[in-house]
C-alpha cells in the first residue's frame, strides 16, 4: 500500500480521500480549511499543517482543486509538489482545469522524472462519496497503469483518454454536451406543459422516443417523473449550475484556442450565465428549468 497525499478536501475531494483510506492507502490531507482537515480526519486521512507536512514519505499525490491557477501554485514554485515531492513520485490532478494549465504542469512534472496524469471526474459528490466517479485519463501510458489503481479505489469507469491534457478535454467536451442537452429537455418539458401535456406523460412517451437523453431519463429537470433528481427537491444541488457554468467557460476558452465552432455551448454558457447573474447558480445546474419557464 501506498503514502498518498491529497490535497483538496472539499465536497468531492472528501470522498475521493476516504474511499484511499478504505483501500488501505495512509492518505496525508491538506486542504486551507480546517474544518475540511478534521472532516477528513474523521474518515481516517492523517491531518497536515502544510504542503511540506503532507509530502512528508508521501509517494503518491493526488490534488482536487477548483482552478487552474490554483493548480500551478501548489504544484509550482519552492514550495511546491514538483520541488518538494520524492524521487519517482505518481502525481495525479483531478481537478477540473484548462487544457493549457493541465499540459504545462505535466510537462514540468515530467522535466523532473516524475509521473503525471490529469484526471478530472464525472459522477459529482454522491459518486466521489460511493467510489463510483468515472475518471477521464490524459497522459502517457506508463502513467497512467500507474495512476489506475489509485484511480480504481475512488472510481468505476476508467479512460485513458491519451496524451497529457486530454482527460480535461474529454471532460469540457462532456459538460459542454450535458449543459446543452439539459436545456433542450428543459425546453421540452416546458413546451409540452405550456401545451397542456403534463410532465409525467410526455416522459412516459419521450423517454422511450428518440428525443430520450440522460438529462430526462436519470436527471429529470421538471419535478415528479424521476424521484431522485434534484427537481424533487427545489433543485439542491448534486451537481451545481455555478459547476456546469465554469465547465462551460473552460469549453468557450479550449474552443477559441482550437478555432472550433460551438454556437450551442456558447448560447448555453449564456443562459447560465443568467442564473449567475440572478444569483441562482447555486441550485443544481437541471435548475436552469426555472429560466426557461421565466419563473427568474
């Protein structure tokens, strides 16, 4: 078993760091909250005041983190993972990150002989807690057998996605095609109604049609028809609209960098960017189903 150090304790890091510790791995956690180092603490993670502390017989580091500039600092600099992290070391970023950021630090990694694969999720914080995320994979193949049993201990789907900054490019493509599938079943949903079919029964017929998607199917945004999806519950959150917002400006960003059109993705980050305004996006992100029914 392994000395992982994690940092980034928050909602999904939480339970990323407790199912290592279920593995049998000793995870040395760090997160600037307190309050998120005794939670994980708790879970069985040995509490650290430090990046210095965390590293400490660490040979495996693994980091959720909400930006890429946060990425760089704590990977970055005299203080950081590459400079302080052991010979031989496996880095893991599951942060969600840009392309570019992604790359340069596993470029830097790499002049350093170290190990590096990104690695951002899908599943949201009910995944991260049951070990069930599904992790997209970018970097060589040699790390990445590396990073898959580690990756295996939080997750259950695992892609290798290619080369270094391809697991956040096949990520922003993800949440780019989810974001504009949620507001198209929105839309229908509020168009049937408006028409007077009620939701349960244009769910009946649309979910066994050709319009059928996971945003209707397993997320269902107008309440009643799937019990468990957010729409049941005032739309709290599992997976924020402030979540789908920022992957779709890290989709606008990748998508100006690489000359690529997507005037779908770019009217969705738009629209989300209406709940941001309306001080809204911090409902789950099928909460975009109150815009479009002009109750914002």
């Amino acid at each position: 078993m392994s000395t992982i150090a994690f940092f980034g304790l928050g909602n999904m890091g939480s339970g990323m760091a407790a199912n290592l510790v279920k593995a049998g791995h000793t995870v040395r956690a760090y997160d600037l909250s307190s309050e998120a180092v005794e939670h994980a603490e708790k879970a069985g993670c040995i509490a650290t005041s430090s990046t210095k502390h965390a590293l400490d017989g660490a040979d495996v580091v693994v980091t959720m983190l909400p930006a890429g500039k946060h990425v760089k600092s704590i990977y970055f600099g005299a203080d950081g993972i590459i400079e302080n992290v052991q010979d031989g070391a496996l880095l893991i970023d599951s942060s969600t990150i840009d392309v570019d950021s992604a790359r340069e630090v596993i470029e830097a990694a790499e002049a350093k002989g170290l190990n590096m694969v990104d690695a951002p999720v899908s599943g949201g914080v009910a995944a991260a807690a049951a070990g069930t995320l599904t992790f997209m994979v970018g970097g060589s193949k040699s790390a990445f057998a590396k990073a898959s049993i580690y990756l295996e201990a939080m997750g259950k789907n695992i892609f290798h996605a290619g080369e270094a900054g391809n697991g956040q490019v096949a990520k922003v493509c993800n949440n780019m095609l989810l974001g504009i599938s949620m507001i198209g079943t929105c839309e229908a949903f509020a168009l049937a109604e408006k028409l007077g079919l009620d939701a349960q029964t244009f769910f009946d017929i649309s979910s066994t049609a050709s319009g059928q998607n996971w945003s209707m199917t397993s997320y269902c945004p107008a309440p009643g028809p799937v019990s468990s999806a957010p729409s049941n519950r005032d739309y709290k959150p599992g997976f924020s609209a402030a979540m789908m917002l920022k992957d779709l400006r890290l989709a606008q960003q990748a998508a100006g960098a690489a000359d690529a059109s997507t005037p779908l993705g770019a009217h969705a980050e738009e629209l989300y960017t209406k709940l941001e305004t309306a001080n809204k996006d911090d409902l789950d992100f099928s909460g975009i189903m109150k815009l479009i029914r002009g109750e914002l």
